[in-house]
C-alpha cells in the first residue's frame, strides 16, 4: 500500500508567545490609514491624522528603525535613502548662478525680476509642495520599518486585517450604490451615483485597493482554527471583494483583479501536483469542503446577478464605448512640460502648477488636470531622469525578490505582495494611486510582505 502523504499546504507559522507591541502599533497604523488616508493631498487635515499616528508609532519602535538600517538588505536600504534624498534635493537654496541654469525657469526668472530681483530659491518651482510631498512618505517609512521588526506570524494576521478592511469598504460602499451617493460618501464633492466608493475619493484607487485585498484572501494561509471551513471561507472572501471590485466600475480595477485569481488556480493547481503521486484517496472532509465552496460560489454569483444586474453589462460598455478619454489629451501635454524640464525635473509635488503652462488650448476644459494620470510621465516632470532610474530601480528589486522566493516554502505569501505591488505599478500607468496615504501604506506593507518571506530566516531577524 503507499504511504499517504498530507496534501501539502503554505506552512501556517503560530503566533503563541511571540510579544505583539510591533502587531497592535502596526495594526493600528493601518487602520487609521484606510479610514482616514484615501482622500489624497487636498485634505491635509485627515492625512495629518494619519501621519501623526505614523510618528507615534515610530516613537515607541526606535529598536524597529534601527534594525531595519543595519539589517535590511543593501539594495533596499539605498533605494528608500534615494526616494527620501532625491525629493529632498530640491529644497536646497541655490544661488542664482545655478538655479536659473536649470531647464524650465525661464518664467521664473521673470517672475523674480519683476519682483525686484533674482536672488537664492530652490530647485523646486514650488518648494512648499515639494515639503508635502516629502511628509507624505512618513506612512510608508513607519510601515516599512515596523514591519521589518514584527514577526512573520503577525505579518500574515495582519494582512488578514488588510482583508477585513476591504470588506468593510464593501459594507460602506453597498450604502453608497443604494442611496446612489446620497449616503455613506467620505468625499462628496465628486458624487457618482451608483459607484462604490467606501473610504476613498476616487474610485480607481479604491478598486486597487480591493486587489489588493484580494491578493491576501488568495493566496495567504488561513487561520488554523477554522480547519475544513477555510477552503469555502477563502473563496466566499474572493468572491465579496470581486463583487465590490465591479461596484466600484473601474476597468483597471477590474482587469487587475485576475491576478490573484491566476495566483489561487496557479498555487491550487501546484498543491494537487506535489501531491499527486502520494494520495490516491479523497478525504471525505475535503469532499464536504468542496461541495460547500462551490455551493457558496454559485450563490454568491447569483446574488451579484439579482442584487446588481446592470452593474456588469455597465463595465462591459465602459470597456467599448469610452472613446473620448481625456486622459490621453492630458498625456499629450504632459509629455510636452517633461521634455521641458528634462533632465533635472520640476520638483516633486508641483505637477499641477508647471502643467499649466504647458497645457494647450485645443485641450482645455473647465476642470483642471490635477494629476497626469500618469505616475511615469508625472515623475518624469517633476523629478526627470534621476526620478525614472528610482522608478526603474524599484522594480528592478521587486522582481528579483520575487524570483527569490520561488525558492522559499512560503513562496506564495511572499507573491501575494508581488501581486499588491504589480496591480499598484499596473494602474499607475492609467492613474495615480500612490498618492494618498491609504495606498502608500499598502504599498509599503506588499514590499515587507514580499522581502520578509522570499529573503531565508537567517537573513531576516527580527
């Protein structure tokens, strides 16, 4: 008779006995981040909310600084230290001699003439938002370095917590769909009736946010006390935060999402393989686990179908249809002020005040661009090259890591932070979703996620 081998599982890592400061402070920077931090730069009330939560924790975690500066991997270190540096560089006064050399300055230089004199400024065309855009990293920082010094095991919780934040931005934005935006809206001032919105101004990012909430579902392991309920309990999270994904009507958000799906079927699919050869019967535990999965799966979409039938037909129209995209007019001119400024950039942070400039008249509507709608061709303004060789860099590391953990036992944790990450660098091609706190916070807990698991024990010591 051959041996029967346990159906191989991501390793569950138990958290009894393991001190949980870096948890609850962690725990804590997240959730003020998702419920005050996804409204972005115009309110800077909430964000500092957000920030001032980052501080305090990073006050009562010095040891957690510490360790990730001496112990984090070289690469990591040097590019957090240039996207820090580089934003800071603008800030340095300069004499006239320097500054006015710069590509770009042309208006202001004329500016300081008709004011009296050309005399020391910074780099920055606007050195007040370039200071903004620096404080907004302090959230991610605060992420990163807490998260290098918790233990994995509440790592994996918390990303847990991640997932339950995703479904109560779908409790909230089931409010807003009913009322059709009378309701329930943190940000009113840009209603769409109908759209799921939960704690977020715009809609893209609070799709991509609900990715990346699915990613976690997907792919982490499931607590230990749920036992044989945790397969259907997996799939009935999946299929919520989809649900909420098609409520938000973002196409990106929408296409993004098969990424974690294709990693659930890919990880599935691995399981069963290694497993093949060892187990010739079928736990009747499982089979019950099964049927229930597919029976919650069935209902699930059947609701979608009674509760929400336009709702798909609506996205499917907004893939054909939408023929008239401003965004691509916005890139036009966009690519137009990077030239200018090109090489040195503009200074981070000041995008909507050089875009007028250079915005022509052919595309001038009532509504000011606001952002470039494009994260690469926005950097590309207002840090030039040094900005796109971080940018690259960036990604660079990320998908070595992540072909670093095709290597570790815990592979697909580590890839459900690649996936977070991929959906943000996917989206940002359309939109700007790292630029409100929420999704900066997020973003930076994919990174810990994914370096924290694809790097070997040894290497990491919290």
């Amino acid at each position: 008779m051959p041996s029967r081998k346990p159906l191989p599982q991501t390793p569950i890592i138990k958290t009894r006995n393991i001190p949980r400061r870096h948890f609850w402070a962690l725990g804590a920077l997240l959730v003020a981040a998702t419920v005050f931090g996804g409204g972005g730069s115009r309110y800077g009330f909430v964000n500092l909310l957000v920030q001032l939560t980052s501080i305090g924790a990073l006050a009562f975690h010095r040891e957690a600084f510490l360790k990730f500066w001496s112990r984090a991997p070289w690469a990591l270190r040097l590019l957090v230290s240039a996207s820090v540096l580089l934003p800071a560089l603008f800030l340095i006064p300069l004499p006239p001699q320097i500054w006015t050399a710069l590509p770009g300055r042309e208006l202001i230089v004329q500016s300081f003439e008709l004011a009296g004199g050309v005399g020391w400024t910074t780099a920055s065309v606007d050195p007040i938002r370039t200071l903004l855009a620096i404080t907004a990293l302090i959230t991610p920082m605060a992420v990163l370095f807490i998260g290098w010094k918790a233990p994995r095991a509440h790592l994996i919780t918390l990303a847990w917590l991640i997932v339950l934040l995703g479904i109560a931005n779908l409790l909230i934005g089931v409010v807003q769909v009913l009322s059709n935006g009378s309701t329930g809206l943190f940000y009113p001032e840009n209603p769409m009736p109908g759209i799921l919105f939960g704690t977020f101004a715009n809609r893209n990012t609070a799709g991509l946010f609900l990715v990346g909430c699915l990613a976690f579902a997907a792919l982490l392991p499931a607590p230990s006390q749920l036992g044989q309920a945790a397969l259907p309990a997996r799939i009935f999270l999946c299929i919520l935060l989809l649900v909420a994904i098609l409520l938000t009507r973002s196409r990106t958000a929408l296409v993004l999402a098969t990424l974690p799906l294709m990693g659930l079927v890919l990880q599935f699919m691995g399981q069963r393989l290694s497993a093949q050869h060892g187990r010739r019967t079928v736990n009747p535990n499982k089979r019950w686990a099964w049927l229930v999965a597919v029976a919650l799966t069935l209902g699930a979409i059947a609701s979608v179908g009674v509760m929400a039938p336009g709702r798909i037909g609506d996205v499917v129209d907004r893939f054909q249809n939408d023929r008239t995209d401003a965004r691509v007019y916005i890139w036009e001119d966009a690519s137009f002020a990077a030239g200018r400024y090109w090489p040195v950039g503009s200074g981070t942070g000041t995008f909507d005040d050089v875009f007028q400039t250079d915005e022509s008249l052919e595309n001038i509507t009532q509504r000011r661009a606001g952002r470039a709608h494009n994260d690469y061709i926005e950097v590309a303004i207002e840090t030039g090259a040094p900005g796109l060789l971080i940018v690259a860099s960036w990604l660079a590391l990320l998908a070595w890591f992540s072909w670093l953990a095709r290597k570790r036992q815990e592979r697909w944790i580590a890839w459900s932070g690649s996936i977070t990450l991929l959906a943000i660098a996917s989206q940002s091609i359309t939109d700007y979703p790292l630029r409100n706190q929420t999704m900066l916070a997020l973003a930076a807990f994919g990174l810990v996620v994914l370096v924290r698991f694809a790097l070997p024990r040894a290497e990491v010591k919290p």
